[in-house]
C-alpha cells in the first residue's frame, strides 16, 4: 500500500514547514489528487489518519481534491479528459494519447494554528 508512505512524506512536509513558519498544529489538509495518480482515496483516507496519529496533525482533517486525468489526442489532435490510463480518446476512440495531467498529489492548502 504505498498510501502509507505518501502520507509520511505529507507529514514530513507538514513537519518541515511547521519548523520553518512557526505553526505548532494543522487543523485541515487539502490534497490534490490527480485521477490517473495511481493513489485509492478510501486508502489514503486511512493511512492518513494512522500516519498522523501523536503529531502535530493529529485529528486533522483531509479533504481531498480530485482532479481529472488530461491527455492530449494525437489523432484528433485536442486535449480529452479520460478516466484512466490506457482508455481511448472518449472522442475518436484512438488510444494514440498522451498524458498531461492527473497524475499528481500536492498539499493545496493547511489551516494551521
């Protein structure tokens, strides 16, 4: 489950920017999750509450933000929405694409005290 390992690089964020701009608890964290990112929701949803069990983000809340996968048609030669990776163009069913966005996960935002 590599979910638990993006939740302890999330709390090392968290640790490293409490340390640099003197917050002492997060109360809510937005993630950015791209829909071809590879990463479960449900999943991250728990690891998340386990990883940050005793730490400065204990009780925080996630909300998660689920952005689209893109990809761009080689064929029709647009930008196209697709739901997963390796899907044909919704438009002209080619599977000539090329991924250019969804694939990542970021803090968006933290309400900290």
């Amino acid at each position: 489950m590599h979910e638990m390992s993006l939740c302890e690089s999330v709390l090392q964020i968290l640790e490293d920017n409490a340390r640099s701009r003197g917050f002492e608890r997060v109360r809510t964290v937005w993630l950015e999750v791209g829909g071809l990112s590879g990463v479960e929701p449900e999943a991250l949803r728990f690891c998340f509450d386990v990883v940050m069990q005793d730490t400065l983000a204990d009780h925080a809340r996630l909300e998660l933000i689920e952005l689209p996968g893109q990809a761009w048609c080689m064929q029709c030669e647009k930008a196209v929405q697709v739901g997963q990776r390796f899907a044909p163009c919704p438009d002209c069913a080619s599977y000539q694409l090329q991924v250019t966005g969804g694939t990542e996960m970021r803090i968006k935002e933290l309400e900290v005290e």
